[in-house]
C-alpha cells in the first residue's frame, strides 16, 4: 500500500451529532468518533482472517499481526500490502515470502484475532471467556520507566485526541 493511498474512510474519524448528557442538561453536539470497519487479510486470493479495525495505518496494521501471530519473522517477509475497498469493508492483500505465505494459510482455519481485542474471528462470547489466559510474563518494568511510556503515548496517538475512544498497543 503506499503511503498516499486513502481510503473512503478518511483517517478513521468521522464526525457526528450526539445527544450529550451531562448532569441536569442535554444537547446536541457535534462529536468526533473512531471508525471501526471489517477488514479482510487475504494472502494468494484466500481470506485467512476478518477484523474489526479502524482504517488507518492499514499496513502497520497487516504488518503488527503478521509479526504478533508469528506467521513472519521480521518486517522483510512482508513483501507488499494492497488494499481494496469493497462495500462490505476492506481487503489488505498481503505479498508475503513463500513461507510466510504458507504459514498464513495454514494456520488461518482456526485462527483467532488474538491481536485485536479478542472476540475477532472467535465462534462466540464463551469462547472468547474460556481463551483466557492469565499474564505470566517475568517483565520487571521501573515505575520511571513505565511512567516516560504512559506519558509519551498521547503524542503517538492522533486518533485518540480526536474522539477519546481508541486504544493503542
């Protein structure tokens, strides 16, 4: 996907009016909100997963799952991303290195979308409760040194400035 490629969906911020509710009073506002729309990784014209995502930074996007699922190694096994807007939602294809490609593909029938929020490409809520797991991890982190990352993360995050209502990894 290169760089200047825009979707329909803008940046993933639209702009609504909301009834907004705030102690005694009410009105109407104009609101920023986060798009959240189906997209589609496909690789070799076979879909291996859909996602809920916000439109933007789509090939970050193909590129953090790829790398979090294990299917690639490194950001080089990712060749290429091309992206088709359908009506339905969005198709990233991904040009990936054979193996990689055959590791997607493989894997892709009983994949779930650990890297999102966890009920993407889950049979159903039970079995999203019943995939979770306990954080075991042996990370020490310096209170100083998580408090540099929490407070450089808002100037990371645009989306989030604009509608408050987006996480980040």
């Amino acid at each position: 996907m290169e760089p200047d490629d825009r979707s329909q969906y803008g940046d993933g911020i639209t702009s609504r009016c909301v009834l907004r509710v705030r102690g005694d009073s009410m009105g109407w506002e104009r609101d920023q909100l986060a798009v959240e729309v189906p997209v589609a990784l496909k690789v070799a014209g076979e879909t291996a997963l859909v996602m809920l995502a916000t439109p933007s930074d789509l090939r970050d996007y193909a590129l953090g799952f790829c790398l979090s699922e294990g299917i690639v190694a490194d950001a080089s096994q990712l060749r290429a991303v091309r992206m088709h807007e359908r009506l339905e939602g969005i198709e990233l294809d991904l040009d990936l290195t054979p193996d990689a490609a055959r590791k997607l593909i493989e894997r892709s029938r009983a994949m779930e979308g650990r890297s999102g929020c966890g009920w993407c490409g889950a049979a159903s809520l039970e079995h999203v409760v019943s995939a979770l797991e306990p954080v075991r991890a042996k990370v020490q982190l310096e209170r100083a040194a998580l408090r540099v990352a929490l407070d450089a993360l808002p100037a990371l995050q645009p989306l989030n400035a604009a509608c408050g209502a987006v996480h980040a990894a």
